[in-house]
C-alpha cells in the first residue's frame, strides 16, 4: 500500500512539472507570431496560380495572389519575399530546403502586371534561386487589399519567368511574408523573423503546390481521300460492278446531227479530302474516234460551239458543296473552267439538239495524252463538292460514219 501511495505522488508530481513546462512553453509559441503592433497577419485567399504543372518545365508563370490581414499607416508594406522550399511552408521553421531543379532565375526574372502593392521590383542582390525578394516604395496597405504579384512576364525562352521542381507527381511549397521596411525583405533568413523590429513582418502565410505527370493523349486521323466517278448518283462499288460509267452524246438513238450540238451533263464527280494542300483532279484520256477516223478535239483554248463543224469537248462547274476550285489562277487551266458551265442543259438523249447555253469548252489532247495528264480542279479539305461535267458533240456533214468512243479518266491526289 505505501508503495502504491509513492508511486501516485511521483506522478501527480511529474503532472505538475509537466504542465508547468507547457504553461512555460505558451508565451514563446505566441511571441513567436506577434508583430510591433499586434499579432502577426495571416493573408487570406491566398495563392499561387502555376501556367503548368509539368515537372521541370520553363518558362513557368507564378502568380502570386492573397488578400492582406493587417492594414492602417502602422502596416506600410515596403518589401515582400515569396520562398520556395521542398520541406514545409511553416513560417519561421529553418528546414527551408531547395525543391531539387527549381529555380527563380532571379537576375533575368521579370514581374507582370502588380495589384494592391504596384511599385514592387525584384531584388537580384538578395533573391536566391528559391527566393524572390521584392522592395518598394513607402506604401500604407489597407486590410482587406488584393494583392497580386505575377511572378513572369516578357518573352519566352530568355528566363524571364520561373522554373519548375525536376519531379512530376511532386509536393513543394511557398513561403509569403510582407514587411514593414525593404530591408526586412531583404535580411530575411527563414528561421530569423523579425517581428517587433523596424523591420517588422506584417503578415506571412503559407502555400502548397504540387507538379504533375502531364497526360499524353494519342489519336490517329489517317490520311483520307474520297472520289467518287458517277452518273446519276455515286455508290460503293461492289464484286463484278461495271467500272465504266456511260454517257452518250446524240438523240435519242445517240446519232449526233450537223445541224446542233447536243451536250450531256449526267457525269459527275464528289470529292473531299483532310489533304493540308489540297486534292487535285486530272482528266487523262483522247478524243472521240472509231478506227482511224476521230472527231476533232476542241483544243486547250475554250471555244463557243460551231454548227456544221467537228467538236469534242467539255467544261465543268461546281454544282453543290464548297470550296472547289476551277478557276485558271489556281489550277492553271483556263481550258473548261469557264463562269458560263451552269448554263448548260441536257439535251442528248432527246430529239432537240442544243443545250450549249453562254458556255465555252475545251479539251486539250496535247495535255490529256501525257503522262501527267491535264488538272481541271483543286479541292481543299472540307466537306464533300460536287462537280457536273457537261460534255459537248458537234460534227460536220463531212464527218465520216461510225460509232465513236473514248475512255477518260478522272485521276484524284492529295497533297498531304
């Protein structure tokens, strides 16, 4: 029993000690936090806007933005310092260690557009690599005043802004203190605040920030041409399709007559590409002939259509969609692109020759025949076009008996 009762009095007497230690302990705690004129200000809504978050990036806008806590003529705001330290965003805690690649690029660091404290500049003298030091002018701050401080400005590439801790996925934090005086801001260490001096801090706060793994995101847009060789409508092709599409020039019994043209316009062709230049359209093929005999091409110059004389040709317009060209400045070839196509109207197949409207053609064999063939479209990517080719059959009463045909072939490219 009298064993018992020691032992309970040595503890209520460790107790005791034990309290009055932390009872020593409180005012040193609270000393530590009080300013000249009162307690330390903590700034509200305080932050630091990052323009990216990717480890070790460069070129990296800080903005510094908090509201101030502490106001009147008493607080005059003449310096701030803004430090970085990989360890704790404690005010006064020494532990301050460098965020391993960060870097403030102090001597060429520039400072944006500033609010509530407008005649700061950067200290290079006393800024580190993970500290910004700033002084200015005599300011009386009021409570409550916005600050912001972009810490950054100017051309890219030329250290003019902030750089990035190394590691993605990586917490760091900032340190931001306002003072009384320029020199308080810049004979701060961060374990030796003062705060009852003539270089009193007026408030200080913390922050945490944080890089992060940039997500890299992968979608594939292959190259795509669509071309479509038609008359009447354009449909898949499928096994054992005719790949031949027919047009016939003359009457009814497709018999052309000396007395007129008759012009067909059924042929038509779609278009579109995602081509960054564009897609272009060749025509390749010859005249009309049968045996030896042909009927004359029209030429690389467009012509009107003349009764009584041999004629082959054709022109084109763009009849739905947008932005096909067929003008000569673009495609180089005036031959069948001229304004007055669309007034031509389908008259082969029916008993009235005609049809021609205000329209000229062409077709140039020297152009046609090579290797190259001859451009009469370019199609920049965009949606489908569609263009209407009206084909034009003259003949002369010399024009020997037969039955005349040729193959063309419309060749699209894109130019990616």
């Amino acid at each position: 029993m009298q064993k018992q009762r020691a032992l309970t009095s040595r503890m209520m007497t460790f107790a005791y000690v034990l309290a009055l230690s932390l009872a020593a302990l409180t005012p040193v705690l609270i000393s530590s936090v009080t300013h000249a004129s009162g307690p330390l200000g903590i700034p509200t809504t305080r932050k630091i806007t990052m323009s990216s978050s990717q480890g070790g990036a460069t070129d990296v806008l800080y903005t510094v933005q908090f509201t101030t806590a502490q106001g009147g003529a008493a607080s005059n705001v003449n310096g701030v310092v803004v430090e970085f330290c990989d360890s704790t965003p404690i005010i006064g805690d020494s532990s301050c260690t460098a965020p391993t690649g960060f870097n403030t690029n102090k001597a060429t660091l520039n400072l944006g557009t500033l609010a509530g404290l407008t005649s700061l500049t950067v200290d290079t003298a006393n800024s580190t690599a993970t500290k910004v030091v700033l002084t200015g002018t005599n300011t009386a701050v009021a409570t409550g005043t916005a600050v912001t401080i972009p810490l950054g400005n100017g051309a890219l590439s030329a250290s003019h802004y902030l750089t990035n801790p190394t590691a993605g996925n990586h917490t760091f934090y900032a340190r931001i203190l306002t003072f009384t005086t320029a020199a308080g801001a810049q004979q701060y260490a961060s374990g030796n605040i003062d705060n009852t001096g003539a270089n009193a801090v007026v408030d200080a706060g913390g922050i945490a920030l944080s890089t992060a793994n940039q997500l890299l995101i992968t979608a594939k847009v292959q190259e795509r041409l669509s071309f479509c060789v038609y008359s009447g409508s354009c449909t898949a092709d499928t096994a054992g399709a005719a790949r031949t599409t027919g047009i016939t020039l003359g009457n009814t019994n497709g018999v052309l007559d000396p007395t007129g043209p008759y012009v067909d316009k059924n042929a038509k062709f779609d278009i579109s590409t995602n081509a960054l230049n564009g897609a272009f359209v060749v025509l390749k093929g010859d005249t009309l002939k049968t045996g030896s005999f042909d009927i004359t091409a029209i030429g690389g110059t467009a012509a009107s259509s003349a009764l009584g004389t041999e004629q082959f040709g054709m022109c084109l317009y763009q009849s739905a969609g947008s932005g096909l060209d067929v003008t000569a400045g673009t495609v180089g070839n005036s031959t069948y692109n001229n304004a007055n196509c669309s007034t031509t109207t389908q008259t082969a197949g029916t008993g009235a020759t005609g049809g021609v409207g205000t329209a000229q053609f062409g077709f140039n064999t020297t152009n046609t025949l090579a290797a190259a063939g001859d451009t009469i479209a370019k199609k920049p990517a965009g949606s489908t076009s569609t263009a209407t080719l009206a084909f034009i059959g003259n003949i002369a009463n010399t024009t020997e008996a037969g039955i005349y045909t040729t193959t063309l072939t419309l060749i699209a490219t894109g130019s990616y």
